[in-house]
C-alpha cells in the first residue's frame, strides 16, 4: 500500500505530523478522524524528483501561489476545527513547510494581535495577497463565516491555479517553435542572405522586386540590428507611463477589451471573478452596496472596475442590479440577461454563481481552442515565410545558372 505524509490537530489544538499507510487518501482522512484527530493535509509521499527538488532551490526564498492556496485551505481547517484566529496563525507559523511562509505567517499573527482584521493583515503583505483573497477575508469576517469563506477562496484559487498551469503546459510547444523558428528567420536575413548579394552584382542580373525586398531587409537587419530591441524598449516605457495614472490604465484597459479574442476571453475572466465574489458575499449577509464595493476590488481590468463604481451609484439610488451593468456595454448579455431573471426570481445568489460557473467553463473552452488552431496556424504561417524566403533567392540564382550555361 502506498504510504501517505499527514497533517492533523488533535482535540487540544496541537499540530501532528506523521506517515500512514493506506490504499487511498480518502482512507487516510478517515483513520485520522476515527483518532479523534482533524486531518489538515494528506498527501502521498513519493520519491523526490529532478522537477521538485529544482522546484523547491528555486522557490525557497518566497511564497508560491500554490502555497498561498495550500496555507489558505488550512487556516479554514484550523478555524473549522474551533480554533481562534490568533491560536491558529501560531500554529501556522510553527510548522510551515517552508521559511517564507512562517515569516509572512507570522507577520500576518502581529497585525491581528494588533487590532487588524485578517483581511487588513493580508493586506499589509505587498505583493503576497491579490485582491481577489483579500476581498474574499473580508466578505467573510463582515458576514461571520471566515471558515466557509476561506475554503471557497481556496478551491476558487486552485481551479484558477490548474488553468494557468494547463495554459502553460499547452503553450510550451507553441512557443518553442516560434522562437526556433525567430532565430531561423533570423540567421538567415542577417547572415545568409546578405552573402549572395556579391553574387547578384557581380552577375549583373536585374533582381526580382520580391528578391530586392528580402535583400534590402537583410542588410537593414544586419546594419540596425540594435532597433528592434530600442522600439520595444520604448514601448515598454510608454506603456508604463500611459498606465501609471488612473485615467490611462482605464484608457488602455478599455482599449485591450475591445481586442479580438483575447478582449473577449479577458471579460469572461472578469465576469467571473466579479460575479462569484459577490454571490459569495451576498450568501454570507453582507448587504448589497457593502457586497459591490468589495467584489468591486477584485477586478483587475480599470475599465471594468469603473463601470462599476456608476452601477453601484445606481444600486444605491434603488435601481437593480442587471439594468446598471447592461448599460455599461462591458457585460455579456447573457449574463446581464441570467441576472435580471435572479432578481426577478429572488435567487440572485444562486444566478451569480450560475454565471460566474458559465463563463469559468466558457473561458476554458476558449483556451482549449485557441491554442489547438495555434499551432498548425504558427507551423503554416512559419513555413511560409521561410519558403517566401528561400524561393526570392533561389529564383535569381536559377536564372544566373540559365545565363552562364
């Protein structure tokens, strides 16, 4: 049977740790809760790997994403378990896997034992918590559930966690051909084509426009090499200075939305997110306007959280909530369409979390299939570059050969 490493706090609050063997993790939670124990962690333990042992050098200075979600989750079991908050911080602090965690943990214990609330003390951590956790903490200390909150802030970060880790798995084949087939282009404009252009002279042979183009943007590769790497860097800085005020970050955040595709698949994120934070709100007691402003926060495109601000203006005149968000034109009609149903019906909780369930699907699929017309769509547009390439060179060479022989 595979042996299992467990985490567990017994009924005076202590942390246990320890090995079992079980045939399943299912079974490991079970012998712990006969015990009387509270299981926090079971994971199958397995030989060390290349990946994790570089995984953990690489990571041993600073918190990962993963572990945010792993320490969120287990603060909700320590707090379900009747723990109070400072007691299970403590706790948290002492037996961290990892010495980034007991310091921020630990931090974290300071700012609640001076007065802050937990969602304060996140709050105090530059660059640890989004906005999305810290709002989460402070829907659920506002409505008394802090347990309930924190294991759907957990669970909603782990979903979130396993797409980005299978967008990044999916785009590994699609980026190393571009940048192979970058450094082809590359070589062969700056390196190959410019040694024929002796030949061509020498020949007398008047060239074909597509060969003088390619010929004259190897030699401008070659000559200015360096401009490539000073426009990007310009951009890079205008960009960040168009973004540093408030009015230019709402400006370009508008401008991305209106992209094709990937403004469509940002918005899907974005309803999302706003969507499930706020029925999680609401389902805890939290009133309307106080419920807005927090879910609110939790988006991350500027145009988007404006446009809110004037719909929670509307809410606060009286107004529902569907009417407001389909004027911004920012939200699907679908979704404005399953809101206006919920408060007709009196489940605008339960339409909330249809919707913010909808469209998570909905941006999954659409990952799924944009990255499966990728690659044959990079593969075609690369080999017909390179082709384009090579045929304006051998075109002239055939026709010095025709002449010479």
């Amino acid at each position: 049977m595979p042996l299992y490493r467990y985490k567990a706090v017994n009924q005076p609050g202590e942390l246990l740790e320890g090995t079992i063997e079980a045939p399943s993790r299912a079974a490991v939670i079970e012998s712990l809760r006969a015990q009387g124990f509270l299981p926090i962690r079971a994971e199958e333990s397995s030989r060390p790997r290349l990946t994790d042992w570089l995984n953990r050098e690489v990571g041993r200075g600073r918190a990962s994403r993963a572990d945010l979600t792993m320490m969120i989750r287990e603060l909700a079991t320590l707090l379900k378990a009747g723990l109070p908050l400072d007691q299970a911080l403590d706790v948290m602090a002492a037996y961290a896997a990892k010495p980034s965690i007991a310091r921020m943990v630990a931090k974290v214990l300071e700012a609640v034992r001076g007065g802050a609330s937990l969602a304060d003390a996140f709050a105090k951590q530059p660059g640890v918590f989004d906005r999305f956790s810290i709002g989460m903490v402070r829907a659920g200390e506002a409505g008394g559930s802090l347990d309930t909150v924190l294991t759907k802030t957990a669970e909603f970060m782990e979903r979130a966690d396993k797409t980005k880790q299978d967008l990044k798995s999916a785009l590994i084949y699609p980026c190393i051909l571009l940048v192979t087939a970058m450094l082809s282009v590359a070589v062969i404009v700056t390196v190959v084509i410019p040694s024929f252009e002796d030949v061509f002279t020498q020949a007398g042979y008047e060239l074909p426009l597509a060969t003088r183009i390619v010929m004259a943007v190897g030699t401008t590769a070659q000559n200015f090499w360096w401009l490539p790497p000073l426009l990007a860097l310009l951009a890079l800085l205008w960009w960040m200075r168009v973004r540093a005020t408030s009015e230019g970050r709402r400006a370009t955040d508008l401008r991305l939305l209106r992209l094709p595709l990937f403004g469509d698949l940002m918005t899907k994120i974005e309803v999302a997110r706003f969507t499930y934070t706020l029925g999680m709100l609401l389902t805890n007691g939290v009133p309307m306007m106080a419920a807005l402003g927090v879910a609110r926060d939790t988006v991350g495109n500027a145009a988007i959280g404006s446009a809110l601000g004037d719909v929670s203006k509307d809410v606060k005149e009286g107004k529902t909530l569907a009417a407001p968000l389909e004027r911004t034109g920012l939200f699907p009609s679908l979704a404005t369409r399953l809101l206006r149903i919920g408060e007709e019906s009196g489940r605008l909780e339960d339409m909330l979390f249809k919707v913010a369930e909808t469209y998570e699907q909905e941006v999954l699929r659409g990952i799924q299939r944009g990255l499966t017309l990728l690659v044959p769509i990079l593969t075609v547009v690369i080999a017909l570059l390179i082709a384009g390439i090579i045929i304006s060179i051998l075109i002239p060479m055939l026709s010095i050969h025709e002449l010479v022989f």
